[in-house]
C-alpha cells in the first residue's frame, strides 16, 4: 500500500482504495483533462442564462484554476459565435472548442473563428436517431463527411455521441468502428445522456471502447441516480483522459458532474492529479453561482457552508479540549480532508443547536468575548436545546447573546 498517496497534509483517506488488489485493473491514463461544459451543457438548466458577459467571465475563472478545456455554444449561433470570437481573441490559458453539428457550414464557420477543435454530437441510440427523422447508416454517412473534413481542415475533433449508454451494444460499436475507419475522429466522448449507467457500466464500456478505437475516450455523464462522480471516476481508472464537468453540476435535469467534486475525488482517492487549483475550487464555485443567480446547495460535498460544520457534542469536545491543551485541532482526525485545500475556510465550524454539549458553549463564549461560569454553561445550554427544539433549526449568534444575557441577568 502506497501510504503517501492516502494520507497527505490536506487529506486523509482510506488505505484500502490504494491496496494492490484493488487498483490491479486500473488503466489510469498519465495524464487527465477537465473538460467544462457549463457555458454549453450547463445552461441547459432550467432558469439559467448565460450572457455574453456572463460566459467571458465564467471563461476568465476556469482558466485561472487550470481548467485545460472549454465547451462552448454552437458556431451558428450568433450569440455562441460572439462568445467564440471573443474568446479565441483573448487567448485565454484554455482551449475552446465550440459544440458544432455534423454540418459543414458550421465546420467552416468554426475554422474561420480560429478554433483549433471542436466537439461533434452525434446522435448514437435508437431513440437519438429515430427522434432525427434518420437511420444509423444515414447518421454515420454524416459523420464520416463531417469529422473527415474537420480533420483534412486542421481540427482537432472529438465525436460526442449521444445517448451512447442507451444504444444497443452491437450497434454502437459497429457504428463507432465505421465512422472511426471510414472518417476521423481524435476522440470518442461517451454520453450517458440520461444519467443511466453504474460504475462497473462505465469501466467495462470505457475499455472495450479503448480496445475497439484506439483513441483517447472521453466521458460525459449525467446524475440522474446521483452517480456521476463515480462514474467519471471508473472511467478514468479504465483509460478515459478527459472527463467532462461543469460548474456545481449544472445541467438539464438532475445536471452533469460537478466539477469540484470530480477533480478532488480523483486526486484524494485515486492519486491522480488534474493539475487543478483546489484552493480556489470554492470562490470560482461561489462566484459562477452567484453570477448566475442559482444556489449553491448547504450540503453539497467539498463546497457546501455545512460541509466542515458540526453541532454533535462529541465532535466540538475534541476542538475544546485541544484548544484547553494548548494544541491545534487536526481537521484531518474527524474529516477527510483540510477544509481549505478546497477554498472552504480554515478550521471547524460548531453549529449550536438541539444537539450541543458544554463544549459548543465553551467555544462559542470563548470566540464572542463571553465569560461564563461552569453552572452558568450548564443553563445556557439547557436554553440552547430548548430553543433549537422549539425553532427546529440551529441558533444565531444573536439568540446565542440573548441567551446569555438572559442567564447572567444583564
């Protein structure tokens, strides 16, 4: 077992996603590209629009953390054009590659903008294709004709086919290996366009599809059962180099892999590094949601205001009783991971509520300047369950004060 890579300064994990039997059957690729698609994916959730300013500006903040690639709106788009052009002319550290169909005309269009890639959807189920009026064989004629002329014209292309994870197995790769032969394509992306795939799914697909290809495969998944993140990860340890994300997980319906949470995993429970800055994971999170007037969930894993808080008596005991020894609380014993190698701000948070002990008391009187005796800590506290009981929610500072103004009859 590889210590090192389990337990670190900014996180401590289990031993056993590093053991020999375990990580035996992984393709790990050597290097992992994020690949965001929040200004394209992403604004397909419902209530979120994108502006021109908005899309530069969420652009800006991706290429700051390292993010190496970015989805954007379709070239025939005028509003995705003026995001384009605008983009490529600020040769920004992130390589922009527009979401263009299988149409020539918006091939050109994208060459002339100065892209150097783009990512071609192609519909690859039953459903996509019936729901397009065509056939697989009209479908893969094309793609054949598209990716070929985008190759013969200089792009890198990645072949995004929808649906993927819903086509019948035979027929997809039949259909893979045609236009892959016949046409050209850098990368196969596997849509799990509903979000309908498990892990064991994702790592099985992902390396037949590595035999099948021979080319870099990149995932793209959605998190309708809540399973996005592990399966980005299985794709990885099967081979996949790009995985697509976008900002907390914005998308249609349940929405796609949240960024963060994909780049974290990786690195803390896989050991591989997607050359992201974690430390600024938080404020681009925070700043893109506000930006953009969504909300960003209490207790959504690593960027959640609850993440790193607790109200147990047990967990804030350890806190005060290392305090009262003169020692630094070690984050790592009752959490994963350091709260700010994420962003989140150091130390933890004691909440104050139904379930508080003398300690949460202890440390909250202590942080706002409140001398309290030891019996009048015992009947602040017994105020404190009442309230929090009687609100059925966490109290305030505020309430906190007027409570011990009240029991020390000031």
């Amino acid at each position: 077992m590889a210590q090192e890579l389990w337990k670190t300064p900014n996180y401590w994990v289990s031993h056993w996603n590093y053991a020999e039997p375990v990580t035996a059957n992984f393709t790990i690729p050597p290097k992992v590209k994020i690949h965001d698609s929040t200004l394209r994916d992403g604004v397909q959730e419902p209530g979120v629009t994108i502006t021109f300013d908005d899309a530069i500006r969420i652009a800006e903040y991706l290429a700051e953390i390292g993010v190496q690639r970015l989805e954007t709106g379709n070239p025939m788009s005028p509003d995705d054009e003026k995001v384009i052009r605008e983009l490529v002319k600020r040769k920004l550290n992130i390589e922009v590659l527009p979401f263009c169909g299988m149409n020539i005309g918006g091939i050109e269009k994208a060459i002339d903008m100065g892209v150097k890639g783009l990512v071609m959807p192609c519909p690859a189920s039953e459903y996509e294709i019936n729901a397009a009026g065509q056939t697989f064989d009209k479908i893969a004629e094309g793609a054949i004709k598209a990716t070929r002329f985008a190759h013969d014209h200089g792009l890198w292309v990645t072949l995004f086919t929808i649906d993927a994870s819903r086509s019948d197995e035979s027929q997809y790769f039949n259909f893979v290996d045609k236009i892959n032969k016949e046409g050209y394509f850098d990368a196969l992306c596997v849509a799990d366009t509903r979000g309908v795939l498990n892990p064991q799914a994702v790592f099985h697909l992902v390396k037949k599809l590595k035999d099948l290809t021979k080319k870099s495969i990149e995932i793209h998944v959605h998190n309708n059962f809540g399973l996005a993140v592990a399966n980005t990860t299985a794709a990885v340890i099967a081979g996949s180099d790009v995985i697509h994300t976008s900002i907390d997980g914005m998308g249609a319906s349940a929405g796609n892999c949240p960024l963060a949470e994909a780049a974290v995993a990786l690195k803390a429970l896989y050991g591989v590094d997607t050359g992201i800055k974690y430390e600024k994971l938080l404020e681009v999170t925070q700043k893109v949601t506000t930006l953009l007037g969504t909300q960003l969930p209490l207790k959504r894993p690593l960027m959640g205001e609850m993440v790193f808080m607790v109200e147990v008596d047990r967990q804030a005991s350890l806190q005060w009783k290392a305090e009262q020894q003169g020692k630094v609380f070690n984050m790592l014993d009752e959490h994963p991971l350091r709260p700010e190698w994420v962003g989140q701000d150091p130390g933890q948070k004691i909440a104050m509520g139904r379930k508080a002990g003398r300690a949460n008391v202890e440390i909250w009187a202590k942080e706002m300047n409140i001398a309290l005796a030891e019996n009048e800590v015992a009947r602040v506290l017994d105020e404190v369950k009442k309230k929090s009981t009687e609100l059925k929610r966490l109290i305030t500072k505020a309430e906190f004060l007027e409570i011990t103004k009240r029991i020390k009859g000031l």
